[in-house]
C-alpha cells in the first residue's frame, strides 16, 4: 500500500501555457524577446565569478539609471515591496521619529512598514491627486524633526509625478534622510539622486525597465550608511540586512564575499539586459520618449471626452496616468471587455483613488510607443460603445 496520502495533481500533467497580453496596466509591463532570451541563458552559482560580473554590470547600470556615485547601489532579491521594507529596516530602528508623505497608497504601506518594527510615525496627507509643497514639508520637518522623510516620486496610485527639487535639501537642513519611492516613475522621468540630495532611492524591475517581476534597484548614500552602520541594535530582518546585502554584492570593499542567499541568478540575467537596454537608447531619451508619448495619449484621451484625474500638467506621471470615471460606467465591466475583446490589461483603481479613479493606464518601457497609445484609446472607445451605461 503506498504511503503517500496526496494523489498526484492531474493539472500537472498538462503543458504549461500563459496567453500573450498587452500589458497597459501599472505595472507589470511586457518583456521583450531580448530580455526574456536573457533570463533563459544557463544557471550557474551565485557565488560564481560570472555571476559576480553580473552583478557588477547590474551595479554599474543602477547607478547610471538613478545618476548617482554611491558606492552601496545594488538589487534587492524581491520586487518594490522588498527595496521598500529594506530601505525602512536598515535606516529606521524602534523609537525613531520618522515622517511620511501620503499622497497614495505607497506612503500608506511604508507608514505601516515602521509602525510594524516600532517606529514613531507622522504623517502629512494630501488629497488622491495632490501634492506637498517646499512649504508645507519643511513646515512638518520643522515640527516633528524625524530621522527620515518618505514620498513617493511616483504615485502609482493616483497618477502624480511629485516634484523633488529642494526637498533633500531640506531634510539635510534638520538632520534628516530623504527616502525616495521611484518605482512607478524611474526610467521614465527624470531623477538625479546624487543631486537631488536623496539618500535612499528604490524601484522596481517590472516597469519602465521591462524585466520580469523579482529584483529592485536600490541606493544609499554615504550620509545613510554612516546612521545604517552605526546603529544600536540588528535590522529587524536577516535576508535585507544592509550589512550583508552590501557584501554579497561587492559594495563593502572586502576582499571577501560571505554567502548570505541565493540570489535569483536568472532574474539577475534579465535585469542586467533591461539595463543594457535602457544605457543603448539613453536616459535622457527614455524620458523624452515616456513625455512625448504620455502628451500623444492624453490628447487622445481627452478628444473621446475622458477626464485625466490629474488636473495639473507638470504633475501627470509619464508612465501610469489615471483617468476619473466616465459617467454611468462600471470600471470593471469596462477593464473585463478590453481584456476579452483586445486581449488588453488596463486596472482600476487603488487606495485612496478606488471609486475616484476608474481606470489606470501604464505606458512603461518598450510599451511607451505612440502604436501602444492608439491601442489602448481604440479599445476605450469599443468599450464606450459595448459597455453598459445607466441613465442616473
């Protein structure tokens, strides 16, 4: 009689297949055949020599992607969320004073973040669409005087390119670190870290980048390393301990690399060919592009008679745009016929816009291209016309 109690899953026995989709939501976006082809080349150890070169291509492209000289610039193995929790582990211990701009849902999860390891939060709140002045930061800098200061540059969640100019040297102006959300943003506008005076700066690799969900720029300055590597007690987490990351990817100096974990080596291969891409057409050509795409499109939008949610221009973000809810629709029968009749994603929205913003549009990367704009305005206005709409 077998001693095995769980039958074989029958579901296993059949080929794996995943559908080809337009990705136009906010994020995954698609992946190139070349980055794809990337990612299959052959796993070997992570602590091999080719895979620390990889590692060193992957640290070099970093650093120019966020235009920074940091010697600790790496890729967290984990998507946003993981470089989001490494950023407040590392530099936020318990009874630290930190504050946090919520403009969306991104300052909400962080404030959650270090509320969780017993950091004494603040907050400052803008409307979904909103954002803070010089003014209005240095007010709160003044007021609470925190170890750190958080804001999305990026926000996803409602569409807002949040302006940076100034606010680093603010926070220097009260002791304070300058921690940066580029996720949704980076790649596709621009950010000048080192100049910018930003001292801890993270993003994703399945957006502007166009690699496979799974690893996450991120960057510290010296000024962030000196209050990292000089606290009183461990990071709260092993695996994104800044002491070990730092190591493991050669930004210590040490002639020495210890094992700390298996790095995702395939996921490695893909970022680096993202970057690879991206350093071929150029920043400052990526982000022209991501401009003059978003323009194109939100001229369109505005021709079918839609209403960006973003009312001011200079804070539309080039890469996610948020469109308010056309009367009488529902979102989601609207997001449900472009999937089945274009074999198109597009979202909803998401925290604080959720019933604000019907629909979220991300023209990232290689998807950033006046043919995906027509695509996607052709399929808004099929739904308009096949999707029900109530005489309220």
């Amino acid at each position: 009689m077998s001693s095995l109690i769980v039958p074989v899953p029958g579901n296993l026995r059949t080929p794996l297949r995943v559908p080809q989709r337009h990705m136009f939501g906010p994020g995954p976006s698609n992946v190139p055949p070349r980055i794809l082809q990337a990612g299959a080349n052959p796993v070997i150890g992570h602590m091999h020599p080719e895979t620390f070169q990889v590692m060193a291509d992957i640290r070099s492209g970093i650093q120019y992607l966020f235009q920074t000289r940091n010697q600790v610039t790496f890729a967290v193995s984990g998507t946003g969320h993981a470089a989001m929790e490494c950023a407040v582990f590392n530099s936020v211990e318990a009874g630290d004073h930190i504050l946090v701009a919520v403009n969306g849902i991104w300052g909400e999860r962080l404030a959650d973040m270090a509320q969780r390891i017993g950091a004494k939060v603040k907050t400052i709140v803008t409307v979904p669409g909103g954002f803070f002045t010089n003014a209005q930061i240095e007010e709160a800098l003044s007021e609470h005087r925190p170890a750190l200061f958080f804001l999305a540059h990026g926000e996803s969640s409602t569409g807002v390119l949040h302006p940076l100019d100034g606010i680093g040297q603010l926070c220097h102006k009260y002791d304070c670190l300058f921690l940066v959300d580029a996720v949704a943003s980076m790649g596709g506008a621009p950010v000048y870290m080192d100049q910018q005076e930003i001292d801890i700066l993270y993003t994703g690799s399945q957006k502007v980048l166009n690699a496979p969900p799974g690893t996450a720029p991120i960057s510290f300055s010296d000024r962030a390393c000196r209050k990292i590597f000089n606290r009183k007690t461990k990071p709260v987490s092993f695996l994104l301990d800044l002491s070990w990351l730092s190591n493991y990817w050669g930004c210590d100096g040490k002639a020495t690399r210890m094992y700390h974990h298996t790095g995702p080596v395939s996921a490695f291969y893909s970022l680096r060919e993202s970057l690879a891409v991206l350093v071929e057409e150029g920043l400052e050509h990526s982000w022209e592009r991501h401009r003059k795409v978003t323009e194109y499109f939100h001229a369109g939008l505005q021709r079918m008679g839609l209403q960006l949610f973003v009312e001011d221009k200079s804070l539309r973000l080039p890469t996610v745009t948020t469109i308010v809810a056309p009367h009488g629709y529902d979102w989601k029968e609207i997001t449900a016929y472009v999937m089945k009749t274009h074999n198109l994603e597009i979202s909803g929205g998401l925290g604080p816009s959720a019933g604000k913003v019907v629909l979220r549009v991300g023209l990232m990367g290689c998807n950033s291209s006046i043919s995906s704009a027509d695509m996607v305005l052709a399929a808004l206005g099929d739904a308009l016309k096949h999707c029900h709409k109530s005489k309220v």
